[in-house]
C-alpha cells in the first residue's frame, strides 16, 4: 500500500478535470474493442497471389519456408517483413493487399514478420492523453510512451504489477511516482490508465 497522498492534490486534480473527463474508461470499452480485429496476413510464394501461401496471425521469428515471398493478402492490421530470423537486419511494412512486393521488400527474402503494435497481433488503440499538472501532482488518462499506450505488464495484469508499471512511467516524465493508477483492458491487453504522478510524499 502506497503512503497516503495529500488529498488537497487529488481534490485538486479531480477538480480541475471535471465531471465528464472522470467517465468510468469501462463505460467505452464496449465500443472501443469493436474497433479491433487481430492482425491477419497471408504470403504467397508467387506475385499475384499464386502458388503456395501461408495464412499468418502471430508474430512469426521464424517462417522457415522453403520459398521466398512475393505477394501478401493483409485482412486487417499492419506487418513488418523482416529479412533475418527474429526480426532482425532489414525490414519493411506493409499494410495492405500486395501483388507484387518486389518495389517494397527491394532484394531481401523474407524470413520472420510481425504485426506492428503488438506481439499478440492487435494493432496498438488510439492514443488520447489528457492530463491536468499542478505543482505537485500530474494526472494522465492514457500514458503514453513515444505516441504508444503503455501496457500495465508484461506478463499477467495484477495491480502491484500495474502500480510498479506506474511509478516506472512517472519516473519517465519526472516525477517520482505513482499515487494512484486503473487498467484498462482493450481486447486481452491491459493498458494504465488515469494515472496520478507525483512529486513527493506517495
């Protein structure tokens, strides 16, 4: 359990946001998780979408194909092409039906690929941060990190995980901790969300 933070702060915060910026993030997630699909790709040996195909809706480090790729079908989502195991050397995206990649991968073959915005094939939500800063307080619906929401943990989502996730961002943008911080579940990934930072006495 965290030390008490001053609830002048919180008060303060929870003011100067106002009623509807304090909307329960549950109360959207019905409509938000309608919104994404899983990443889906098929490559095919030949362009034009001809000879043998591979349906793909993970990240894959290893395609261990026999033949290079040439053509892709993308059913939703966007996917990095990578010319080494493991996602290594270079790589290129694509985000859309592709008859012929020869333009795009430019000479490499394709060994490995992955959807961009997360290893479990679910392109990453939109990003809306909105934060209220006082002199010793920082508040954030949605923290991001580089444009991207930040996920709560890594492995299974549990609150202290969560608020170790929390004091790790603050800490990030200045602060020296988390006082209080919710998840937010979009499709099975857990983001933080309404995030308190503080500077002192959490």
């Amino acid at each position: 359990m965290k030390g008490v933070v001053r609830l002048s702060i919180v008060a303060a915060v929870a003011a100067s946001l106002g009623a509807g910026a304090l909307v329960s993030s549950s109360a959207q997630q019905p409509q938000q998780d309608r919104m994404y699909r899983p990443a889906e790709a098929t490559i095919y040996r030949d362009a034009a979408y001809r000879g043998p195909a591979v349906f793909i809706g993970e990240e894959k480090p290893n395609l261990g194909l026999a033949w290079p790729v040439n053509s892709v079908r993308v059913a939703s989502g966007a996917w990095e092409l990578c010319e080494k195991t493991r996602f290594r050397g270079t790589c290129r995206t694509v985000d859309r039906d592709t008859p012929m990649l020869g333009n795009i991968l430019r000479g490499i073959t394709v060994r490995s690929m992955r959807p961009v915005g997360g290893s479990d094939g679910y392109p990453a939500p939109p990003t809306n941060d909105q934060s209220v800063r006082g002199n010793f307080a920082e508040f954030h619906t949605q923290p991001t990190t580089r444009g991207t929401r930040v996920l709560a943990c890594t492995g299974s989502a549990t609150a202290s995980c969560a608020a170790r996730t929390a004091d790790s961002w603050c800490r990030s943008i200045g602060w020296n901790g988390s006082a209080r911080e919710h998840m937010e579940t979009i499709q099975g990934r857990v983001y933080l969300a309404d995030v308190l930072c503080v500077r002192s006495g959490y």
